[in-house]
C-alpha cells in the first residue's frame, strides 16, 4: 500500500498493511520522527490510534477518528 498524508506539505506513507478491516502505516517525519497509525474501517469510520516519536526522543500518542461528511 503507498500513498500520501497532507499536513502542511506532503508525508509519504511507508509499511502500509491492509488486513481485513485493520489498518497500519507508518509516516516519517522531516525531524527524524515516525509516526505509526494503527486504525481500523467498520464501514462507516476510521477509527484507532497514532503513536510516535520525534527528533528528541518525546513520545507523540493521539486518537484518530474519521468520518465521512458528505
């Protein structure tokens, strides 16, 4: 899986893995940092968690929800 994550400039998405409704990927970031998404599709949301590390050592967490508005 390949593709795009827009935050102020465009991230490349590296070690995408779609198995079912689970979804993983992994974003590098300028800095040094990674940031590792851990999500899942129930049809109608996407939800899960992001978890990280910058350039310093610092632990990054945050939910991740998703809906469709449209």
């Amino acid at each position: 899986m390949v593709g795009q994550l827009q935050y102020h400039d465009d991230r490349s998405l590296r070690k995408g893995k779609l198995d079912g409704q689970k979804l993983t990927f992994e974003v590098p970031m300028d800095d040094g940092g990674l940031l590792m998404f851990d999500l899942t599709f129930d049809g109608t949301a996407i939800q899960g968690t992001c978890a990280g590390t910058g350039s310093g050592g610092e632990k990054m967490s945050a939910k991740v929800n998703l809906k469709r508005t449209t």
